[in-house]
C-alpha cells in the first residue's frame, strides 16, 4: 500500500488506515525502529519489562511496602469490592 508523507508541524509523519491499525494491534504507543533502510512499527507491548524491574527492586530492598497495612483496612466495610 502506498501512502503519502504529510507535514505535522515541524515534523512529517503518516496517516495509518484503521484496518492497519487493527490488524496490527497498534495502541497509542509504538516503537519505532529503522531496519535496512525501513520503517518498522511495533505496538509496545504493556508492562514490559516490568518483572525484571521488580527483580531488580526485590534485590536491592527497594520493593518494601510504602503505606502502613493498616490504612487499607480503615472503613473496609464502607467500600464495595
């Protein structure tokens, strides 16, 4: 399919059709890379990387409890779960 680079400011950028987008599982955030001399677009994939980075945090103690545990029981029955 060709289409055609249109201005964005001081950028340009493209038009993607629905279809594309769909068929594509594109979201509002992508990674973009050139590989030999093309355009690639990838969805980024939610939350990724997120278990190493708490791997990490548990290794160096950063991952302990901020709020005291018993806030979060405070009034439990007024809330609906």
């Amino acid at each position: 399919m060709k289409t055609k680079i249109i201005k964005i400011g001081n950028s340009q950028g493209i038009r993607i059709p629905k279809a594309i987008v769909e068929q594509c599982g594109l979201n509002n955030s992508i990674e973009m890379e050139v590989i030999n001399g093309s355009l690639v677009l990838t969805p980024t994939k939610v939350r990724a990387g997120w278990e190493e980075s708490f791997q990490e945090m548990a290794a160096n103690g950063d991952d302990e409890l901020l709020i005291d545990d018993a806030i979060l029981t405070v009034e439990d029955e007024d809330w609906e779960w």
